[in-house]
C-alpha cells in the first residue's frame, strides 16, 4: 500500500469507464446541478437534432451541426462522470487490496470466563465485546484489544512496514488491528469493533465514495457554482427574447437558435470545477490513505489544511528518541581520557540505547575498546528505579554512574566528598538541554556524562517552513523547562509546553482554540484521549491505544508523528485545487464569449448580404460561425479530460506563505484561464476547418 | 481631451482630499461609542425623538425590520402627499391631480434613493410635493442607505448588536447630510442657483410673447439631489437646466458633491469595522475601475456622433449632440461616469445621445454599481463582491476563506450570490419582457440596437436604484411605471437586507485568528482578485445584452 501506485493503471481505467456510463443516470446527475444542466442539454439537442434530420424543426440549424453539438455535450457529461468515475476507481483499486485480506478467517472464540472452551467460528459471527484467542500463526479476525498475553504481530497489510510489532495487555501497545498476523505466542483479544466497522471496512467505505459526504467547503462552493449556473442560464434565457426583438425592429435577420443558446449555456457554466469537484474531493482523501493515513471524515482531512497550531511530542518527532552520550566533562583533576575509560566500563552492561552510546562515544574519542569482563571477576549492578545507578564491581574497585544526587549519595557513603565545581557542572549541563550522568570511583568523583537529546536532522527547516505557511509548532515535552528550552531552541520550535501533563496539554488546546486557531496534534496513549478529543486534528498512533483512537478523528497507520506536517498539506492542496480550478473556469468564459457570441449574432442587424456588426467581435478570426460554437463547445468538453490528472494530483504545493501562493494561483489560473482557451478554441477551429469538418 | 483629464482629476482629487475627513467624520457621527462626551449628548436628543424604538440593541432581523417599517411608512406617506397635491399648500401654480401608477412609481423611487423620474418636476409637481414629499425622502433614503452600512460594518467588527436603526438614521441624517446639505445648497446659490417659493415668473420676450418661467426652492432640493445619490432633479431636465447647474461651477462643484458621500462610506467602513487598510484596499479597486470608465467615456465621447461623420464640418470636437456647451466638454464627458457609478442618476447631457459605446459605460456603471455606489449601499454591494473574492481567493491559498477573521462558509456565499443574482435577474428579465412585448416595443423613441439600449437602460437604472433616463423612451405608461417600480423596490431592500444576513451570520461565529496562512485583504494581490471578481461576475452577466444595445450599434457605426 505504501508503494506509489500510477495516476491511473489499465485495470482502474477500465473498470472506470464502465461506472462511467452507470453515472449518466439522470438521478445520478441531478446531485450536481451544473453537470444536471449539461445532461439536460444534451438531451434537448439530441432530440432537436434528430427533429432537424427528421425535417420537423427548420430553424435549429444544420442536423449535421446540431448533432456534433449534442455529441460534444454527451461527452462533456461522460468526461465528468469519467472523472468522478477514475478518482473512485483508484480508491476502489486499493480497497481491494484491502479487501483481498479482509477474507472470512477463522476465530477462535472464547465463550467461557475461564478460557478453557475454544469454539472456532466465522469472523462475522464475532460481537462487540466477545473475547477471542489469536495465536501463532493466525490471522486476526478483527479490531480488538489485547486482555492478556504478548505477542508479536505482522501488521504489514495495514502499514506496509514489515517489521513485527510487540503487543500486550494493558499499556500503549493493546490494540490489534483485523487483518494481521500473530507471529510468535498468544493474546486474548476482545472485540472492539464488529464486522464491517473496524479501520479497515472504514478505510474501504471512505476510498469508494460510497459513504462520502460532502464537506463544509464543499457545500460552500456546490452552491455558488448552482448560483452561477442559475445565473448564465438567465443569460441565455433571455438572449431568445433579446435577438427575437433585434430581428423585429430591424425587419430582417435570424433569431437565435435553440442549438445555439444551449451551446452558449454549457459554454458559460462553471462545467470544469462542476465536473471535477467530487473527483478532488475523493482525490484529496486518496491522498491521505497514500499517507498511510486513515481519516474518520473528509471534514478532517479538509480541516487538516486550517490547522493554524501543531503540537508536536519531542520524542519521536522532534528528536530521534533515545538520549546519547556527547561529551565527557572531566573533575578537576582528573583527565577525561580515564573519565571515559570508566564510564566505559561501568556501562558494558548496560543494555539500553543511553549506555550503549557511552561505550560508542568512549571508543569513538579516545579508541578504547570495549572490554571483555569474563576472565576478572566482576559484579554488574543494573539500573533500577530504586538506586538510579547502574555499574560494575571490578578489581575491587566500584565504578558507578547515574544520576546526580544519585551519586552524590553514594560517594559520600563512601566517605568521599561531593566537589563544588561537579555541583555547577551537572547544572551548566542541564541548562544547555542535555542530561549530565554522572560517574564515580569508588568515592571519587571522576567527572559527568553529558546525555543529549538529538534533534532530528532537517527538523529546524520543515519548522521554518510550516512557519512560512503561518503554522506555529509547540513541542510538547515532560522534561522540565531548562531541557526543553533548550532543545526548543535547538529545534527551532515556536513555543513548548515543558512538564507536560494531559491537564496541561488539554489547557493548552483550549487556549489556542479560544484565540481562534485550529489545533492539530497526535498522540498514542490512553492518556492522550482528553486531548485528542479537544483538537480539531487529532491524529492518533496506530500502536497507540483503542481510546487514543476513538478520541482522535485521524488514525496514522505508520505511527509517525512527523506526519502532522504531511496531513496539513494534503488538507491545504485540497481546498487549494477546488480554488484554482474555480477560478480558471470562470476566467474560461471570457473566450467562450467571444468564440459563440459573434456566431451567436452573426445574422443580426445584418444589412443586404453582409454580415451582422457583431461579426467584429469575432476577434480570434474562427473559420465559421458554426465552426466557432463548436470549436468552444469542443475545448469545454476536453478541458474537462486535461484537468483530471491535476484533479487527481493536487495543484503543485509550496510551503509559503498566503501571499505568493495567491499571486501564483492567480498567475497561473487566472490569467492561464483566460488565454488557454482563446489558444486551445482557435486551434481546434483551425483543425475542424482544415479537416473539413466544418 | 486635455480639458477632461484635467478635470477629472480635480473633481476626483478634491472628492478624495474632502472623502478623508468626511469618512472620519461620519464614524464619529455614526459610531458615537468610540467618540467623546459632547458626542453622548448628541445622542441623548436623538434617543428622545426615537423614544422608546431607540432604546433597543437590534440584531440583524431586527435591524432590517425597523429599516422596512420606517421605509413603509415613509412611502405611504409620499404615496399619499403625491395622491392629494391638488389639495394641499405651497401650490402657486395650481399643480393637478397625478396618474395613480405615476404616484406609485414616483414613491417607490423616492424611497429607494433611485429618483427615477417618469415626470417632470415643474410641469407635474407643486412645491409642497417637491419639498415635503421628496426632497425629504431625498435625506431620509440617503441616511437609510449609510445606517445600514453602519449596521453592517459593526456586524462584520463583531459586535453583537447592529446597534439601533432609529438612532442611526437620525445621525446620519442631522449629523452628516444635513448640514452638508446646508452648506452644499449656499455655494449652490452663490452660483446662481435659484431659492424661492414663489410661483413661476412671467416675462414679456422682445417680440412681446409671454413667457412662464419656471422657479423654486432649487437650490436645497439640488444639494440633497447630489449629495445623497438621489438625482432626482427639481425640473425635468435635471442638472442639464440652468437653474439647476447654472455654470461650469456649479457642476464641479455637483461632481464633487455627487462622489464625497460614496467615498467616504468607505472610509466610515474601514473605521467601524477597524481595519483601514483594507478600506485603502477597496477604495483602490474603486478608484481604479472608475478611472478607467472615465478613461473609456472621454475616448468615445472624443468622437463625433455619427450622423455627423460624412458632413463637412469640423470632426474633432468630440461629440456634441445633446450636450449643454456652457459646462464645457470635459464637464459633460464626465458627469455621465460619476452619476452611474455612484447610483446617483442625475444628468447634465442627453444620455440617449451619448455614443453608443460610452452609453456601454454608463450602463457598466449601473450594473457594478459598486465603484463607490450608492450613499452606503454601494459599499455594502462591494462587500458582496468582497466575500465572493475572498471565497474564491481564500481556497486558493489552501483554507477556508475567511473575511476579517469569521469563516466565509455556505451561508455566506449562499446570501452573496443570490444578490448577485438578484441584480442580474432583474435586469435581464426585465429587459426581456418588455423587448418582447408591447409594454417595450411600444415606447422605444428608436429602432434598432438603440431602441433596445433604451430598455435596458431603464432596467438597469431602476435596478441598480441609479435613477437615470437614457431618455427617447416613452416611460410615463402603467407598465413602466409598475415594473420598474417593482424593481426599485426589491432592489431597494433586498440587497440591504442579505448582506446585513451575511454580517449577523460572519458575526455569530467564532474568531480565527489571523497568520502567514491567512488571505491578506490589505495587499494588491487581493485588489486584483477583487477587480477580477468584480469583472467576472458582476460585468459578463451582461456582455450579451450589452453585444445586442451599444456594441451592436457601434459596429454599425463603424462601418
């Protein structure tokens, strides 16, 4: 899934165009009034045409001519449906996929409270609350949370990230997700979600279109787009009675033909945005399942693009997560080359990422080798809660390190004296972010660690571009403030909120909510719930608990909390493709104006074997009247085609501010609108003209 | 050519100098919470005339009902002034009785600000009809016009209540055109403008024929005519007659007179709603469309009429037919400009001989009817092409639109396109029924394209509530008189009461607060995307109807 498929395969293409017809189906259409308005005039063309063959009408104008219309209507209306149908077949396309693991398995339920009975059953017959046993080997039916046990699981159908997972009862990790496979031991699980209910069914739900609702700012432009349809059809309306009238007080003259008036009306409606608006919309939550990110709704994913406030968690997304040895800051006294031998020491046995890289950093500085303990006898001491130490007994000698007052307590138990400069030592230390570690001899005091937080590289750049798009970052922490101060300047992070708790961090969404900003942030805990709950974007962990992800209304399968800034962008080109394409539509009618409306008039106020004065509006020269209306209906039929990719894809997305996103949109859509179909008319009218078309 | 730059550009010049403390000003008078003790003191004489329908905070259903309520009863009243002239005092003339569907129209032009006038003043009406009926309604309509901007821009600074329209009325009444007025009317006698209630003088000509001369109490009448965007002139030839506009004068000093409230509405705007930039913004974008309709009148206005093309006279004095040579050519170029854009409608020129293309920029005038606009109503019509721009702008930088910080959401645009359509739709439907009708055909003074301007004139006049006669229509029928009526009616009061909707719903919701990822409408970015709105949607409405009335009969004159 995390593969990047192609904008379009043979099969989704194919599978398109049969959809394609089905959405001709008028009931289909009347949900989009601009693209009903296109039906109905093919329908009235078509039948006029045919009226014109038959003899029966006489001024509709040539069959022929009537019948190309209508044509090049019908396809207008098949193009839009096409467009529509080619966004659901990609999200189709994937749901498959999905569906393909989502075959009936087998589950193990456990009716009894004491686990002895195992009744094997169809997925489907599972019920919320039903525990059911998942071993190794087995494929869990579906969404659950882990009661009891451990086991390592294969999401990868979900994640597209092959390496097994840990999950347990109880904790941050007790979720499982319907469709996986347990690689090694056992867990009871109780039904979260039903059949048809969980991440998956819902993912499938959101790709097809089926259940997809329209969104706020959907709504908003669906409406104006009706508006101005309502509007061009009074235009063309009353063009009938105008040129009835011309013809009257000239004595002479053709009224405007039916044909002709339709033409103009489907010329002048904002077809390309009516016929592409639900296509971007399904596009835009494609896109957010590309991401590996599954949205509850497209009011979400169109919200996630207004998030004006990121709180972002330190660990994992700011920085890469384990704290690492960067420096030795030697006693007085002492050289730093044997404070790095013992610290050395006192951490070959420490297993964890802080102590591995005090032996790496040891090594990397001075070149001293990890040693082996085997032949001496020694005694590790491993970290505990309790002592906030970790060490070795060797030789006699007993090397400790750990925290400071740690140590400060065990030297002067050891009758040794804790030195004034180690006091101010351990303190610079911590102001500048980092957390001093430090190591004793026995009773002496050799010096400290300096542990530091690394800032993940590039971070500082992204945080200065989301602050180019008017979005400010807050790292959320519980370190205390010194630490976070300083890793927050480090990382280049608008504000932070340090000894974070939920409370703090709910208070704080609040706030900025209460000024007017749209708050996004993720999270994975129990914990975090309240707040997830709170935030207009609340994206939760995949791993993170079946609360953090029912308080959330994004779920990111990869559990990547960089992600955030991927999510605000989707959300922002969404909204950015609806506008562009609004606007190059409507800078569209300007050209269609002056291909139909000289054809138009073309036979009014026209004095004895002359043409009417409004040929002189003809200002791109078409080869004919006829040859005019078409070649405009034409380029409105096939612009239509030429923007589904973009549709699709998105308008290029720079992070900067409002300001030159405008003046490019502007740029390109605006002013492109207005001069590509003066271009794109004249050279299908110079095409039908040398085809002798026309 | 020369002549008329010049003078456009002081007319323009001085309206702008005198626009910037007249908008303060009219926030001070209007919006007496930021203003000083003395102001309070104002407001409590003003609370006593509106007793106790002064004392409550309206909210915008509230505010637009005492607006319709006042408005009702003002056009019964002018209704039935108008109905019983004949009856009533100050008629030294001894005025008659008025056609029933003439007093409708009559009123509900009045009422409306639009002053469209199917009569002529000194031949139908008596001064007790002139001053008590409608130069009244000339202070009222104008003050009407400006509180409810006032009401809008509060809704829009986020205020809770939209204040109290009995009370804003009033102030913007006595505190701003009053004494405006007053002043306006002294230099306008200076000029030569005539101030009496005595009858019409009789005089012996020098082949001893008796002439009537019609007189009045001009000059007050023409002050409020200018000021508030009435245009309703006093006599039938409105500021062409020599009474009214006696020299070049006193039509710079009308043009002047005719854009400071307009302009300065929009300096109210920014102050109210608290964000001058973006009134700098708006002021702009109308500054510059009117600029270059100026631009286009003076260019086709530089060409002779065509029924003077093939004579052997001098060719190039610009067009001349039905104009009034003691303003100058420069002062009739521009007058048609400033009267159309600012829904003022008075005339110092034949319209219907004006050439065919700068008719085109009258009517484009009337159809934006946003390039200053009407007094107060032409900001709040420039406030629905904003919310549109801002709508359509704002989801092209990649979020909600928002407009001075509240979501421009489906209730917005729902409320700002159907105004738009509104105008569109009366206009054109107006247009078509009576081109295809007896009621139009039977009336036009021309065949041809120019017969169908006349319509369309007439239409987009009474819509736009500008109040202008392109003239050579026979209007003064029932059908006239009731459909365009009707029209100013609805077009009075509709697209005041959506846009005072649209601010009580931007009001009602919560702040956003602004960032680098908001839409900037302080920026020229933004006035371009307002000016490409405003051509957009508000212009190619028209193209059509306008390809078939002036473009048409240009190209025939071009050949």
């Amino acid at each position: 899934m995390s593969a990047r498929t192609p904008l379009m395969t043979r099969q989704v293409f194919l599978a398109s165009l049969g959809a394609t017809f089905a959405k001709l189906d008028p009931r289909v259409q009347a949900r989009n009034p601009v693209m009903f308005v296109v039906w109905v005039a093919s329908v009235v063309t078509t039948i006029m045409g045919l009226c014109a063959a038959l003899g029966v009408v006489e001024d509709a104008g040539r069959p022929g001519f009537v019948l190309a219309i209508a044509a090049w209507l019908w396809l207008t209306a098949l193009f839009a449906s096409f467009a529509e149908a080619v966004a659901e077949g990609r999200g189709k396309a994937q749901a498959a996929s999905l569906r393909a693991m989502r075959r009936q398995v087998q589950a193990k339920l456990l009716p009894g409270r004491d686990h002895k009975e195992v009744r094997i059953v169809e997925s489907s017959a599972l019920e919320r609350g039903q525990l059911f046993l998942a071993e190794a080997g087995d494929i869990i039916p579906v969404d659950g949370e882990v009661v009891e046990g451990v086991a390592s699981v294969n999401e990868s159908a979900v994640t597209g990230e092959s390496a097994p997972v840990l999950r347990e009862a109880g904790g941050d990790f007790s979720s499982v997700t319907g469709g996986t496979r347990v690689l090694s031991d056992w867990l009871v699980v109780r039904v979260t979600s039903q059949e048809g209910e969980g991440f998956l069914d819902r993912m499938i739900a959101m790709v097809e279109g089926a259940k997809r609702r329209k969104t706020p700012n959907e709504i908003a432009l669906s409406i104006l787009l009706a508006m101005l349809t309502l509007v061009f059809l009074l235009v063309t309306v009353t063009l009938l009675p105008f040129s009835r009238y011309a013809v009257l007080s000239h004595g002479d003259g053709q009224v405007v033909s039916l044909t002709l008036l339709v033409a103009l009306l489907v010329c002048l409606i904002p077809t390309t945005i009516g016929a592409l608006l639900s296509a971007i919309g399904i596009a835009g939550m494609d896109r957010m399942i590309r991401a590996n990110v599954i949205a509850t709704s497209g009011r979400a994913v169109e919200a996630s693009g207004d998030v004006d406030v990121l709180l972002l968690d330190k660990t994992g997304t700011i920085t890469l997560g384990d704290r690492q040895a960067a420096a030795f800051h030697a006693a007085p006294g002492v050289s730093e080359a044997d404070l790095a031998d013992v610290a050395q020491l006192a951490s070959l046995a420490d297993e964890t990422p802080e102590g591995r890289s005090v032996v790496v950093l040891a090594k990397q500085r001075f070149q001293l080798r990890g040693r082996d303990l085997a032949n001496v006898p020694h005694h590790f001491h491993k970290f505990s809660a309790h002592t906030r130490m970790s060490g070795v007994d060797v030789d006699g000698r007993c090397l400790r390190k750990g925290a400071a007052d740690a140590i400060r307590d065990f030297v002067r138990q050891g009758g040794g004296t804790w030195p004034e400069a180690m006091g101010v030592l351990v303190d610079n230390i911590a102001r500048t972010g980092a957390t001093p570690i430090v190591v004793a001899d026995g009773a002496r005091v050799l010096g400290a660690i300096e542990l530091r937080d690394v800032v993940k590289r590039g971070i500082r750049e992204r945080f200065a571009e989301l602050r180019r798009m008017g979005i400010r970052t807050i790292m959320v922490t519980g370190d205390n403030r010194l630490t976070a101060a300083a890793i927050a300047a480090e990382a280049g992070v608008d504000d932070f909120l340090a000894e974070a708790t939920p409370e703090a961090k709910l208070a704080l969404i609040r706030r900025h909510q209460a000024d007017g900003r749209l708050v996004a942030m993720c999270g994975d805990g129990t914990n975090d719930a309240p707040a997830l709950a709170q935030a207009d974007v609340a994206v939760a962990m995949n791993t993170g608990t079946q609360a953090a992800k029912e308080a959330g209304n994004m779920v990111d399968l990869d559990s990547n909390p960089t992600k955030l800034m991927e999510i605000v962008g989707i959300g922002k080109q969404l909204i950015m493709t609806r506008g562009a394409l609004t606007t190059f539509s409507l800078a569209n009618d300007i050209a269609k104006y002056f291909a139909v409306l000289p054809a138009m008039f073309a036979g009014l106020y026209a004095g004895q074997g002359q043409a009417g004065p409004l040929e002189a509006m003809d200002v791109m020269r078409l080869h004919s009247p006829e040859s005019a209306v078409l070649s405009a209906v034409i380029f409105n039929a096939l612009i239509i085609v030429a923007l589904i990719p973009l549709a699709l894809k998105g308008v290029a997305y720079r992070p900067v501010g409002a300001a030159s996103v405008l003046r490019r949109n502007l740029l390109v859509f605006g002013l492109g609108g207005i001069i590509a179909p003066f271009v794109g008319i004249k050279l299908i009218d110079v095409v039908l003209a040398g085809l002798h078309l026309v | 050519m020369n002549a008329t730059l010049l003078a456009a550009g002081l007319v323009i010049g001085s309206a702008i100098l005198l626009s910037w403390p007249l908008g303060r000003y009219m926030a001070w008078a209007l919006e007496p919470a930021t203003a000083g003790a003395g102001r309070a003191k104002l407001d409590l004489w003003f609370a006593r005339i509106a007793g106790a329908a002064g004392r409550a905070s309206q909210d915008w259903k509230r505010y637009a009902f005492a607006m319709l309520a006042f408005n009702a009863v003002a056009f019964a009243f002018c209704f039935v002034v108008l109905a019983l002239q004949q009856h009533l005092p100050l008629n030294p003339d001894g005025k008659a009785a008025l056609e029933g569907s003439l007093v409708f129209h009559t009123a509900a032009s009045f009422v409306t600000n639009t002053n469209l006038q199917h009569y002529a003043g000194e031949v139908s009406l008596s001064y007790f009809s002139q001053l008590v009926a409608l130069m009244w309604l000339q202070f009222v309509s104008a003050a009407t016009g400006i509180a409810a901007l006032a009401a809008l821009a509060r809704g829009l600074a986020g205020e809770a209540s939209m204040g109290n329209f009995f009370m804003d009325l009033q102030r913007a009444a006595f505190l701003v055109l009053l004494p405006l007025a007053l002043l306006v009317a002294t230099l306008m006698v200076l000029g030569g403008t005539p101030m009496t209630v005595d009858g019409a003088a009789e005089a012996t000509t020098l082949e001893g024929a008796r002439q009537v001369i019609a007189r009045g109490p001009v000059a007050a009448f023409v002050a409020i005519k200018q000021l508030g965007t009435n245009g309703g002139g006093f006599f039938g030839p409105n500021s062409a007659h020599p009474f009214e506009n006696p020299n070049f004068w006193t039509n710079a000093l009308g043009m002047v007179a005719i854009l400071l409230v307009p302009m300065a509405s929009v300096w109210m705007f920014g102050r109210v709603v608290g964000n001058m930039r973006h009134a700098r913004v708006v002021f702009g974008v109308m500054l510059l469309l009117l600029v270059l309709k100026l631009a286009g009148a003076a260019w086709f206005e530089g060409a002779p009429t065509a029924a003077l093309a093939d004579l052997p006279v001098a060719q190039d004095a610009g067009n001349l037919e039905g104009k009034e040579l003691r303003f100058g050519v420069a002062g009739v170029s521009l007058w048609p400009v400033l009267t159309t854009a600012t829904s003022n409608g008075s005339v110092n020129a034949m319209h219907d001989s004006l050439n065919p293309m700068t008719g085109l920029v009258a009517m484009t005038g009337m159809w934006l009817n946003a390039t200053f606009g009407g007094a107060g109503v032409g900001m709040i019509n420039m406030f629905v092409y904003v919310v549109l721009a801002v709508f359509l702008a704002g989801m092209m930088v990649g979020r909600t639109p928002e407009y001075l910080n509240r979501r421009v959401e489906e209730r917005e645009v729902k409320l700002a396109a159907l105004t738009l359509l509104a105008h569109g739709a009366f206009v054109l439907v107006g247009t078509a029924v009576f081109a295809a009708t007896a009621w139009g055909q039977g009336t036009v003074g021309n065949g041809g394209p120019h017969g169908f301007s006349e319509i369309l004139y007439e239409f987009s006049s009474a819509s736009a509530n500008n109040g202008s006669g392109f003239e050579g229509l026979a209007d003064t029928t029932v059908p006239w008189n009731v459909a365009t009526g009707i029209v100013m009616l609805l077009m009075r009061f509709i697209p005041i009461i959506l846009p005072l909707a649209m601010a009580g719903s931007l009001s009602a919701k919560r702040r956003t607060a602004p960032s680098e990822g908001t839409l900037s409408i302080e920026d020229g970015t933004f006035a371009a995307m307002l000016i490409g709105t405003i051509l957009f949607l508000g212009a190619l409405t028209f193209l059509p109807a306008a390809a078939l009335g002036p473009i048409a009969e240009h190209f025939m004159f071009m050949r």
